[in-house]
C-alpha cells in the first residue's frame, strides 16, 4: 500500500527537517558500545543497507567511553547481525568498511572535537556537497543533555548542512521529569530536529492502522460507540525481568510498555481522521484524543506481579536477586481507560500488559456491539483483531450460515494472514523502519514534545499513587499464566463477551467446526 504525504513548507526550519537525505549522510551512533547499539542500532542500519535502503555515500561513526580497537569495535556491532549466506556475509564486510569508531568521554570538549575532525576527513573523502549528519543516541536519558550540549558545540554541521537527533526512551519517569529533560533539551535542537523514537511506531502494524482505519469505507463507518462494545490493546511477554529486576523495579510495567507504546497504538486506534498523512496533522489529532481521556483511576485498574509457576520450574519476581525485599514492583496491569468525546464516550478502551505470561502477543482487539435481537437468540459479537506480533495478521470475526443443506450459523473469520498472503514477504524490523523515516526527515511515526507531556500528565497521578501508597499491593499470578485472576471479571464488568461457548478459536482450521 502506498499513500502519499503532503509537506509543509511553510518555513525554511520545515523545509530542512522534510529534506530526504538522499545520497551523502555520517550517521554518528552515540553509546555505540552498549547494548543498545549492539542490538538494535547496528542491526537495524546493516539491515538497511543490506536492501540497499541507505544513501549510496554514507559512513557510520561510533562514539563510546570504552577504548576498543577497530576490529573489537567491528566484532562488537556485527554480533547481532544474522548472517545466513554468502550474500548477506559480503554485504557485511562492506558494511562495516564504513564503520569507524572514536573513543572518548561524554563530559568533556576533547572527545567531540577529535569526533568532529573525524567526521570531517570522512567527508572530505566522500566529497560531500552538504554535511548531512544523524546523530543517534544510543545512551541513558541521564546523558542526553550533557551530550546534546558538546555536539551541538563542536560536531553541528549548522549552516552548512543538517542535524537531526534520534533518543529514545524513557523519557522521564513522570510528567516532571520528563518536562525538566525536554527543557534542557529544547534550546539545544529544535523539535524539528529531534526525533523521538517508540519502537512501536516503527512496527508493521501500527503503521497500517490508519490505513485500515480511513481507508476502508466499512471501518470508517462503525468506528464508534454506536456498533463498538469495547477495545483491547494487550502485550503478552512470556518471560520474567530475568536479572533485569533491579532495573524494571523502579519502573514497571506501566512505564516500561503502557505510558508510551500501548498508548501510541490507542491513539491511533481512537484518533480522528487526520486532513493528510502529514505528520504533523497526525500529531495533532493524536494529542487531541489523548487530551480527551479521563483521569485513570485505581478502581479502573488491576495489579499484579508475578509468582512461581505452578510447576515451581520458573521463579517468582522476588526471587530475582537484583530485586529488593518486599518489593511491590508491577509486573502486570489492566487499565480501563474512557474517552470523553462523542465518538467514544461509553466504550472501555482497556490497556493490558504483562511480563511471564502464556504466551508472546502484541494484539488489538475491537468488539462489536450485539446484533439486534430477534432472529437470532444468542449469536456470537463480530471481533476485528489486528496481531501487531508475532505473525502479523488482520482476521474479522464474523458469523455465516455453516455450508449444506442446513440454516445453522457459525463462527468463522476474514483472515488476512500476512505470510499466507503476501509472498517473500520482508517485514522491516521496526528500527529499520525509524531510522529510514529519520533519515528522510518525515515525524509522522515519532513523539512530538507535547504528545509526551500529554501522556505523561495522564499516567503521573495513577503511578505516584502507586509508588506512594503500600496499601496498594498488586495480586500474584504464577509465570505462564494468563494474569491475575481477577482479569476475567475485570473484562467481563467493562462488556468484554468471552469466546462465544469457547466454539472459536483462532486461527480455524480447515473443518474444525
Ligand atoms: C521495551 C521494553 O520498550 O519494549 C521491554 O522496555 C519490552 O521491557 C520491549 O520487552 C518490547 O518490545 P518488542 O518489540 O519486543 O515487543
């Protein structure tokens, strides 16, 4: 599918920002000895360039504290990179030939200015017209602004090319901190430059969410409270913090996958038809809808934390020995979450998350309301679930006359199964995806300064309370399991209709009913 987008160029900052950095750029990997770079960054540009998606003129330079030789740093960044063939191996090695790497400290002028000259003799060598440079901070947010300060002094190309900075999250741990770290931010790059990364804008199905939404006339027409009973967003994980404890403690669930991914897809589950797919026409409508969700409260909302499996083969989130004593640490939360506008009012928009659960699932799901009574005395709701991961697919729950000589329904589904459907399909992994919008300069599928203050105004007040009262103390489920127990009638009270008498299971198969 392909759709165009209109560009503003109503002044020269959006002209730079929508310029397409075409055929010359040095993108700068800043943290390029952590994990992240290792597992995300490096993959996701040789990924790219592997499909020949990168400018044809292009150096990638790394800047870490860690003083590695070139061929640790080479070793390093490939290690995640999945060499099947002869192919892709001699791509590879042409990859990391455009690799560099310049040691030196976050805090101090020397480094930066040794990373600039660098830079320089690499431009020099590829005979750039402009100095188009990306700059990625693979980094914790506690550096982002003392970074942000050396580059913007030694290494911005400033009039004789672009910048443009891509961070990721967290962006704070509340509306506070989050505002303090874009108020320092904010004199450094202008908004236009800044390109704040949730990974799940990046992904295939968020991406085709508006597509499905204003682009078929059938959606279009019953997206609201009059044919919609109620829509989930839920994310499965199947495995614990696994070490990560200490970390995941002082944040949770909620910050760590709700606050920012699960609400990304809501917002453009539950937004207004934009007048274009420009980007900034998106933005707007997202923070319009989120402007019109009401204040979560602790009622509307379930806690959990996991415990021993059953089989007590996989350990509960305490026994992680990076996790304090007593900790009430979520691992686990449903929040009903109600939109105050016409289209919305009434339908409970439920956001689920879990770590150590039954399964590995991103997926939402859209319930119809009741057919009309009557002629039918119990038939099932139509369900429209769109599976974000694994194995991306679209199926449409819907009922039909079971085939032959007889009036029974039955369940059955619209399935659009993307690997049964497309042939040699290649999904773009979700950082390959980003990195190439950055490097066009389009915002659409980033977070804009406002949509994070938003946000986070309305997550702080729930989260405050939950790290302040002891009172609240989330309910145990074992590893593996569905959730805490309380989730059924948690759905049930919000007008979820389970399974119609358990007849339907997705994927059907062929004659299982
Ligand atoms: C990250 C969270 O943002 O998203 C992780 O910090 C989580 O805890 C991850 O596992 C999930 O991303 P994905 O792409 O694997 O669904």
């Amino acid at each position: 599918m392909v759709y165009t987008s209109r560009r503003r160029s109503s002044s020269l900052e959006n002209k730079i920002a929508a310029l397409d950095i075409q055929d010359e750029v040095v993108i700068v990997v800043l943290g390029a000895s952590g994990d992240l770079a290792k597992k995300k960054t490096y993959p996701a540009l040789f990924g790219l360039f592997k499909n020949d998606l990168l400018p044809p003129n292009i150096r990638i330079v790394g800047y870490a504290r860690t003083k590695m030789s070139d061929e640790d740093y080479k070793t390093r960044i490939s290690s995640y990179f999945k060499l099947n063939d002869d192919e892709t191996k001699a791509k590879a090695e042409v990859f990391l030939s455009k690799c560099s790497y310049v040691s030196g400290q976050y805090d101090t002028d020397d480094g930066y200015i040794e990373l600039n000259n660098h830079i320089r003799a690499l431009e020099a060598e590829m005979k750039v017209s402009r100095r188009d440079r990306l700059f990625y901070l693979a980094l914790p947010p506690s550096v982002f602004a003392e970074v942000s300060i050396h580059l913007r002094k030694h290494v911005y190309p400033g009039e004789e090319g672009s910048a443009r900075v891509i961070i990721e999250k967290p962006f704070g741990h509340d509306l506070e901190s989050s505002q303090k770290l874009q108020s320092q931010l904010a004199p450094i790059w202008q908004e236009n430059e800044v390109f704040r990364i949730d990974h799940y804008l990046g992904k295939e199905m968020v991406k085709n969410i508006l597509i499905l939404r204003f682009g078929n006339m059938f959606f279009s027409s019953s997206w609201n409270n009059k044919y919609i009973s109620n829509v989930q967003i839920s994310f499965k994980e199947p495995f614990g913090t696994q070490g990560r404890g200490g970390y995941f403690d002082s944040i949770g669930i909620i910050r760590d996958v709700m606050q920012n991914h699960l609400l990304q897809v809501l917002s453009l589950v539950a937004m207004e038809r934009p007048v274009s797919f420009e980007a900034e026409d998106i933005r707007d409508e997202k923070v319009k809808l989120l402007k019109a969700i009401a204040p979560i409260t602790i009622d509307d909302t379930i806690l959990g934390q996991y415990d021993k499996s059953e089989d007590n083969k996989d350990p509960a989130y305490i026994d992680d020995p990076t996790v304090p004593d007593g900790s009430r640490a979520v691992t686990f939360a449903a929040l009903h979450l109600q939109i105050n506008n016409e289209r919305w009012e009434g339908v409970p928009f439920i956001l689920r998350a879990g770590k150590a659960l039954d399964e590995a699932k991103v997926e939402i799901r859209i319930q119809f309301k009741d057919v009309a009574k009557g002629i039918f005395q119990n038939i099932p709701r139509n369900e429209l679930v769109i599976r974000v991961q694994p194995e991306e697919a679209i199926y449409l729950k819907m009922n039909s006359k079971y085939p032959g000589l007889t009036t029974r329904t039955v369940i059955t589904d619209l399935d659009l199964t993307y690997h049964s459907r497309y042939e040699n399909l290649r999904i773009p992994e979700a950082y390959e995806a980003l990195i190439l919008d950055a490097l066009k300069g389009d915002h659409s599928n980033f977070v804009r300064d406002d949509e994070l203050d938003v946000s986070w105004q309305l997550f702080t007040p729930l989260l405050h309370q939950i790290d302040e009262d002891k009172s609240i103390v989330p309910e145990k489920y074992p590893y593996g399991s569905r959730g805490p127990a309380s989730m059924t009638k948690f759905l049930r009270d919000r007008g979820f209709v389970r399974d119609h008498e358990g007849l339907y299971q997705w994927p059907v198969t062929k004659g299982s009913i």
